[in-house]
C-alpha cells in the first residue's frame, strides 16, 4: 500500500500541479484489483464509446450554431459543447487509466467538468423561463399561417379596391399602386413606379402637401387627410381626397407611406354644378327685376299710344303694330313672372291663395290665354262635368297653360291636342296629349328639373327650360303629383293630379 504524507494544503496543492502528469505513486488500474480481460475490456471500451459519441455531438453542436446563427441563446450551447466534451474527456480517462494511471490529471479534468457542468446548470436555470417562453413551431407555424392569410386579404383589398391605393417611399416614389389609382390617372403601374407624388400633384396643391409630410416625417402628425388634384397622364386634373399615413421600420425610422385615395371628381363636378346653378338663379333673378319695370311702362306707353290713335286717322295703319307690340310685351311679360317664379321657389316665397272652383273654368281660362298661340291646332277638351276642386286658381292656371303652351310648342305639324280631366280616387287628374315630336324616354326623368331643356331640339324652340319646374313646385305645393309619358316622334302626355278635397296643410 502507497502511502502519502499530508504536509499541508498549500504545500499539496504545489506539489499537485507541479507534477500533474505523474504516474509514480499509482499503479497502472490493469493491476489494480483483480480484472479479468473480460471486464476491463467491458469497462474500457464502454468508457470509449461514451467518449465517442461525447466527442461527436460537441461537433454537430458546433455546426448547428455556425450554420443557424439566428438560433436564440447561443452562448448556452457553447458551455453545453464545454460540458459535453469534457464529460467525454473523464471517460476517455477513465479508459486510459488501465495503462496511464495520471490520477492527477484525472482529478484536474474532473473538477474542471464538475465546475464547467454546474456553471452550465447554473446558465441553463437563468434562461429557462425565456425559452418556455418561446414559440413552439406549431406556434410559429399558426403564426405563419395568419401572416400569410393577412397578407392575402391585403392584396386582395389593394388590387379589388374601388379606392385608389399606394405604398409611396419617404423620398416620393412610388413602390407599388393599384389597379383603381392607375386607371384613375392614366398610367400603367409599370409607369407610375417611375413617378413621384411630387411629379403627379398640381403645382397649386403641392406645398400644403409637402408640409404635411414634413410634419409627419418629423413626428409631429400620424396623418394627414387632403383634398388634392392629380395630374393625369393626358395632362387634365383629377380631385382625389387623399388619406396618407407613415409605416415605420423596426427601428422607428420611416419606412413608407400609405396613401388611399377616393375619387371627389363626382362630388367636385355635382358642387361646381350647384354653383353655377346658384349664380345663373341669382342672376336671372336680377335681371328678371330689371326688366319688371321698363316692360311695365312699355305697356302703359302702348296702352296710352292705343287710346290717343283710336281718336285720330292713322288708327288702321298702326293698330296691327300696337297689337303685336302688346302681344310681345304680355310674352316678355311671362318670361319675367317665370324668372321671378323661380327666385320666390329659390327662397320659398312662392304662396297659394286657395278657394274652390270648377275645374271647367281653368280649362277654358287656360284655353283662352293660349287661343293666339295655337295657330290652326284644335284644342279638344273631353273632361268630366262639374269636378269641383280646391287650389289655387291662377297658379293651377299656370301650369294648365304651361302643359298646353308646350303641347302647341312642340307639336309643329298640324295635329290636336287633348285636354283630359278625370276623377281618380279623391284625385282629379288633368292630362294634355299632343301627337308632336316626343321625348326620348332617358329625357323624362329630368324634365321637371331647374333649366332642363333637351338639347336635340333646344335650338328649334324657343325656352328657358323653367316652366315646367315652376309647374312642378306648383303641383306638389298642392299636395299633388306630375309627371310625363312620351314616345319620340310620336307625342307627348303630360299630366298633374290634385286632390279634390281640401288638405289640412298646404306647403
Ligand atoms: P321650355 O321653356 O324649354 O319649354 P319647359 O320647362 O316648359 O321649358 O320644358 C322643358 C323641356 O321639356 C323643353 O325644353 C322640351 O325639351 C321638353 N318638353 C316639354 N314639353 C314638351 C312636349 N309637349 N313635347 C316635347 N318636349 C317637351
């Protein structure tokens, strides 16, 4: 038996690493105890396939982490390789012990395993609850799966939008348009990829719209909401509302734009059209009060002029003259009350002054104000007897002689015109039939509108394209209805219908 003398820790320690290769004091483990070939063999090579594969995962470890460099906590399996190989190592020793007993060595690698091992224990307890945290595949494969789902919707949306929709860089350019936005503007998507928004905005409206990307470039807005014209390709402007707002990268800083663009040019149009519509009432309004006035004295002058002739000679010269004159001025006459008609509907002065007649009586007095009009036409009137009604006599005047002054109008052949008046379910309805030039049928629904006119045969006749907006307002103001039946080139129906009873309201 080998004995070793204690001098000290210290001392034990120096003398251990000095000679840490020595294999004096210990016998070979061969001729220790009593191995038969058989086990030693057993425990030699088992100690060296341990260490084989010991040595071999320590590789594939390594590869792993050179090749997948995105793998989370690297570091761990750099003290996992440590670990492994020096477990590896012990057996390795533990083998060549049989021959090489360097019990030192063997204690050194132990302890350097003990310490690599709970070092590794202690890194693997710290980063335990963020790898628990991690996804598991399926997660990520779930995850995958909505990314992709959203990324389709989202092209779908972008390419199926009736909305013109962009991705525009920080710079301006675009990155990829839709199909609306380039229809709108005229260019192919290829095409507008070569275009900023600066080269597509109207010059008037490109520094409000640089300022707000300024500001959202520096922070100060999220977004922006603009009214803007484009420049289409073939050079006319194009009004879009413009919704644009800043995708930042993973680091903040300003990835690109996302631009939504809704078509105005309908609602620009119908507002431009109201416009002009507000200032063509105004106008024809004033003009209309300007002229109240001179046709007023006109028509006394004549008036005078016609009394004063009848006493001397020259009266059968110039009576047909006064005559005409007379006949113009009552035409100027009635334009100027329809303009003026037309102001109080625009203001809603226009009132009613409602008593109760036959409706006989306002088809003869309208009959009568259109006798000079009708040239050689019949007038037929084929109309129940006695049909009382309520309203206001001289505006329901107006609308009768409105209907038969444009059945007479555009009927230029020699053909009659039908005056209808039926009771129809506490109702009277009055129809004037003419066999003239018609209206085609996508005319009729604008018939009754402010200024409408058919333009086909606007130039052939003579009109403001109001009297039947007055009749309308009339009609309705009477809590009643009107409307047109028509083929072109064959005649036209116009009708109103009334309550034959008083209404409680009148409006
Ligand atoms: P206008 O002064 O132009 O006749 P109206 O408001 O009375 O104005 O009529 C509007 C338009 O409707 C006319 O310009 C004409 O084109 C069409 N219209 C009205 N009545 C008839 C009709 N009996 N036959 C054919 N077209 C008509």
């Amino acid at each position: 038996m080998i004995e070793i003398k204690g001098q000290g820790t210290f001392t034990d320690a120096a003398e251990f690493f000095s000679d840490i290769f020595s294999t004096q004091y210990w016998p070979a483990r061969w001729n220790c105890g009593k191995w038969t070939d058989f086990h030693g063999w057993l425990y030699i090579i088992s100690d060296l396939m341990i260490w084989a594969a010991y040595f071999a995962i320590p590789f594939l470890l390594f590869r792993l982490i050179t090749k997948r460099t995105d793998f989370p906590f690297p570091k761990i399996f750099w003290l996992f390789i440590a670990f492994i190989l020096l477990c590896g190592a012990t057996h390795l020793m533990d083998a060549v012990i049989f021959w090489w007993p360097a019990y030192r060595l063997s204690a050194l690698l132990r302890f350097v395993t003990g310490t690599v091992s709970l070092f590794t224990v202690y890194a693997l307890y710290k980063i335990l609850p963020m790898v628990l945290n991690l996804r598991t595949a399926a997660q990520v494969e779930e995850e995958a799966e909505h990314r992709r789902r959203a990324e389709k919707q989202f092209s779908n949306v972008f390419a199926f939008s009736a909305v013109g929709m962009a991705l525009v860089s920080p710079e301006g350019k675009f990155i990829s348009v839709n199909p609306a936005l380039s229809n709108f503007l005229g260019y192919s998507e290829q095409e507008m990829q070569n275009l900023t928004f600066q080269d597509i905005t109207y010059i008037d409206d490109l520094d409000v719209d640089l300022q707000y990307v300024r500001e959202m470039l520096d922070g100060k807005i999220v977004s922006y909401q603009l009214e803007k014209r484009y420049i289409k390709k073939d050079g006319s402007l194009w009004w879009g509302l413009l919704a644009c707002s800043l995708m930042k990268d993973h680091e903040g800083k300003p990835d690109f734009f996302i631009a939504q663009i809704a078509d105005l040019n309908n609602s620009k149009k119908l507002k431009d059209a109201l416009e002009v519509m507000k200032r063509k009432d105004e106008f024809l309004s004033i003009a209309a009060h300007e002229l109240k006035t001179p046709i007023t004295s006109v028509k006394g002058a004549l008036q005078i002029l016609d009394v004063q002739l009848s006493k001397s000679d020259q009266e059968k010269g110039t009576k047909p003259l006064i005559s005409i004159a007379n006949k113009q001025v009552k035409k100027l006459t009635w334009l100027v009350n329809d303009l003026l008609d037309v102001a109080r509907i625009q203001s809603g002065r226009l009132a009613l002054s409602i008593s109760t007649f036959k409706i006989e009586e306002l088809v003869n007095e309208a009959m009568e104000q259109v006798f000079h009009e009708r040239k050689d036409k019949n007038i037929v009137y084929q109309g129940e007897q006695s049909i009382e009604v309520e309203g206001d006599k001289l505006r329901l005047e107006q609308v009768l002689v409105n209907l038969l002054s444009n059945a007479i109008k555009y009927s230029p052949a020699k053909t009659d015109i039908i005056i209808k008046a039926e009771r129809m379910e506490g109702q009277i309805r009055v129809s004037v039939i003419d066999f003239g030039i018609g209206i085609a049928s996508e005319k009729i629904p604008h018939l009754f509108e402010r200024y409408f006119r058919v333009e086909s045969t606007s130039q052939n006749f003579s009109g403001l394209g109001i009297g039947l907006y007055i009749s309308a307002e009339i009609v309705r103001m009477h809590k009643g209805s009107i409307g047109a039946e028509s083929r072109l080139g064959e005649g036209s129906t116009f009708y109103f219908s009334i309550p034959t009873r008083s209404q409680d309201e009148r409006t």
